[in-house]
C-alpha cells in the first residue's frame, strides 16, 4: 500500500509544475463565479460577480477563476495578475447590451494614431499591467456587435480581449466573435501563448493586433477579419516606440474579408524583428495575403515565411515603405531587409478589391528613393494570376511614395506578376508564374533597383509583352530562366527583355 501511494505521489511532485502557470504553482485556489452571485441565466449583468471572485482570487495568492456550463452577459471584466479564467466546456459568455462599459481614458499621444489605438478601455475583458493571466476553456466570446467604428461613445465597447503592459499569457481553446474594432489587442505584452482559438471577426474589423508586443507564440488557430486578420503593429499610444520581436505564427488557418491576412502595420514606429510565420492557409485577404510595410521610420528585419498556401488574394505579396512619420522627433524611413519566403502557394488571384473594380494588383515591392528594400529571397514561390492585361497598362505611371500603406492605392501596375521599385539584392529562385487569361503586360517591372537576380524562373508572356521590362535599372541576372534569351530592345526608352518565339 505504501509504495502504491509514493509512486503518484512523486509523478505529481515532477508532473504539476509543468502545467501551473509560475505564478500560482504554489497554491491551487478555484474560485466558482456563481458562489460570488453570477446568475449565467443571458441576461443578468454578471460582471460584479465575477469581478468579485477574480478580486478574491487575486488578493489569496492567484489561482482559478471558474465558469460552470451557462450562458454568462457582462460588461467589461477586469482581469488581474496570477489569476486565470477557466470555462466549463459549452460556456457562452455574451457583451451586455447595455452602455455600461469602461469608458477610453484620455491619452495625450492619441493624435499620432487612431482612436481605436489609442484608447484601450472599452473591452469585455480589459488587464493592464498585469502578469500570469489566461484566459482558457471552450467557450463562445460574443460581443454581440461592438462597435466598429474608429469613435466610441463613452459606455460602449469595441474590442473583445485587451491588454496594456502584461507578461505570461495564455489564451487558449476559446472562441471570439462580433467584438467590433478588435477580437483581440495587445500592447507593450511580453510572453504572451496562443492554442487552438478562433477569432471571427468576418463580420467587425480586426482579428489579432499584436502592438509593440514580444515572444509571441501563436499555434493552431483560425483567425478572420473583416478588416486585417493578424497585425503586428508599433505605435505611439504609450508614449514611447516599441519594438515587435520573436513572433511565431504556425498551423493556423487565417482570412480577411476585405484588407490583408497578414499584415506588418500600417503603424510601424518601433522596429521589428525575428518573425516567423510557417505551415499556415490564407484562405482569403481584400487586399494583400501577406503584408509587410514600414511608414513611421520602423526597420523590419530577419523575417522567414515559410510553406503557406494563398488563395482568393487579391494582391499575394506588398511589400513597401513610405515615409508618413507618424510619431514624435524627427525621424527617417525605415528599411525592410532580410526576408526570405519559400514554399509558398498562390492561387485564385482576385487581382480586384471591392472598391477597385480596375483588375491588375500586383505582387508589388516597393521602397523609398534613397532607403531601398533589400535582401529579399523568394525560393520555390508558385503563383497563379487572373490575367487579362492590356498592353497600354504597362506604360502607367505608379504613384510613388504615396502615405496610404494599401495595394490598391498604387492603382495598376505595369507587370502581371512582380512590380519592383527601389529595391536592391532581389532573388527569385525556382519560382513559377502562371496566369488563366492572356496578359499584355510583362511577368516583371524592374524600375530604378539594382541586383535583382531570376534564376530558374518561369513565367508565360503574350507575343507582342515582353518577359522583363527595366527602367533605371542595373545588375539584372537571368540565370536559367525559361525561354528568356537574355538579350532585350527597347519600349519607350525602357529595356526590355524578350522571350524567345
């Protein structure tokens, strides 16, 4: 009998410790919401109940917070540190309809963003500086239609999960939906574990904004948005740049209704580092399926996007900078440098966005004169176009510099495939163009960048298009590519490479 009861004990004294956040390893305190008065009956505000149990959870040490089965309505829950939230299996927890949520505090750096990411408050679950919090369990988030809009009047809400200068995270086998502007912001985060959640926001703006935030870890999700589904940002809302670094984004299945599946920016103050996002499905995106863009003087760098599969884009890759500066000092455009992308899928280019009719959104990178991008590789990258080009589109001229950060305010480009401005040291290896319709325009516009490097590249041209148009450009490498002779004429001043017929 003895030896019967040591062997578990001491499996437990090894085993537990993996799976108790640090901060409450000690203690295992399991505080039940409804012995603090929460009703669960859908219609009951229940949130001082349950902001009841997570203060007497809080003050003991830290522990569980826990939901039975039932069908919750609260306004804003304050969270609080080494405490976390635990929801029976089929737990609903419903946005009160009521304007009795936390109203925005006011904020002296709000005019270098917008509101939405200025003001934090306006949450169902709201924590700031705060450590060793989780929120965990099956159960459906809905806040039932918090506003979108990018002004909140004072009692309402617009985001579902919002926190401000936290560390230790877990947020975990929950689902989110219809919390308006945000299903989930962070700001100022550090360490933050994302499993099996699934944010819808088809219907609101954004999925996941991870803001000034590091080591990131965010595993077999799905998460949409009308507006951008997963955003790493950096902006000015706390007084101070903040850099964006160790992100991991695996396994995930992500779509934007309307704007980008993924999506660096548009607020770009801090710098970003070290992000990796590998073996996802971008099931649709409105503007770009993968977005990486500099505008506030941000440097973005050491970026690896590996083995995903994009369909229903409606441009595949932007990659660009401007010069906005929206923050205080004075500051210079930063520089996107050191990606690579490989085994990557494109197909069903929507080539279109919904407030664009004009087809012809190309894969596009493109950099400030003076402040290149540089050191991009594109290895194994496969994409599949509409087509349908007309040969006066390759004479259009592109905007440049404009402070829109957005793939349809480029309007047109001049090439089916690729559209590369100011740019240095650009390979594409082992990669494959396609299009369903004839396009009268080039795969590849190159115009004033240097080292720009095609080896064993494929890609279908019309007759009268050329392969490669080059304008104010040098260090132009063919290597291997299908068909291209490597000899060029000339189209209204610019160079021009051919296929052979």
């Amino acid at each position: 009998m003895r030896s019967e009861f040591y062997i578990p004990l001491i499996l437990l004294m090894f085993f537990v410790p993996l799976f108790v956040p640090a901060g409450i390893r000690a203690r295992h305190n399991i505080y039940n919401v409804k012995d603090f008065g929460a009703r669960a009956d859908g219609m009951t505000n229940d949130r001082a109940a349950i902001d009841k149990a997570i203060k007497k959870c809080h003050r003991d040490g830290g522990g569980i917070v826990f939901f039975p089965k039932g069908v919750y309505a609260s306004a804003t829950i304050h969270l609080q540190s080494n405490v976390r939230l635990k929801f029976e299996k089929r737990t609903v927890l419903l946005g009160v309809k009521e304007p009795v949520y936390d109203k925005p505090a006011p904020n002296p750096w709000d005019r270098y963003q917008d509101f939405g990411h200025s003001h934090y408050e306006s949450a169902l679950f709201y924590g700031r500086n705060l450590e060793n919090i989780g929120i965990e369990g099956e159960v459906l988030i809905d806040g039932r239609d918090f506003t979108t809009s990018n002004e909140v009047i004072p009692g309402n809400a617009n985001r579902g999960i919002s926190l401000v200068a936290c560390k230790n995270i877990t947020l975990k086998d929950f689902t989110i939906t219809r919390c308006g502007h945000f299903g989930i912001i962070v700001n100022d985060c550090d360490g933050i574990v994302v499993e099996n959640i699934h944010i819808d926001q088809y219907e609101s703006r954004d999925g996941f904004n991870i803001v000034g935030s590091s080591n990131v870890k965010i595993t077999r999700s799905v998460i949409r948005g009308s507006d951008d589904a997963i955003a790493l940002k950096s902006d000015y809302s706390l007084g101070k740049d903040l850099n964006v670094e160790n992100i991991v984004i695996q396994n995930c299945e992500i779509a934007s209704r309307t704007c980008n599946g993924f999506q660096i920016g548009s607020e770009t103050v801090g710098n970003f580092k070290d992000i990796r996002v590998e073996d996802c499905k971008i099931t649709g995106s409105g503007k770009a399926g993968l977005s990486i863009t500099s505008n506030d003087g941000g440097n973005i760098e050491n970026l690896s996007f590996k083995n995903i599969e994009i369909k229903k884009s409606a441009t595949p890759f932007f990659i660009y900078t401007s010069s906005r500066l929206r923050a205080p000092g004075k500051r210079t455009s930063g520089k996107i440098r050191n990606v690579i992308f490989s085994d990557i899928r494109v197909k069903k280019v929507r080539n279109r966005h919904a407030r664009c009719e004009r087809k012809g959104w190309t894969s596009t990178i493109n950099g400030v004169a003076g402040c290149s991008i540089e050191d991009i590789t594109f290895e194994r990258v496969s994409i599949k176009y509409e087509g349908g080009g007309r040969a006066e589109d390759r004479e259009v001229d592109v905007p440049d510099n404009t402070m829109a950060a957005s793939p349809r305010h480029l309007s047109i480009r001049p090439a089916y495939g690729w559209y590369i401005r100011h740019a240095r040291r650009i390979k594409f290896v082992n990669c494959e163009l396609l299009y369903t319709k004839k396009d009268s325009r080039p795969a590849f516009f190159v115009d004033s960048s240097r080292g720009i490097v095609f080896d064993r590249v494929s890609y279908p041209v019309s007759k009268e298009a050329p392969a490669i148009m080059i304008k104010d450009s040098s260090g132009i490498d063919c290597l291997a590519v299908k068909g291209c002779d490597g000899t060029y004429g000339e189209i209204n001043g610019i160079r021009s490479f051919y296929f052979e017929q």
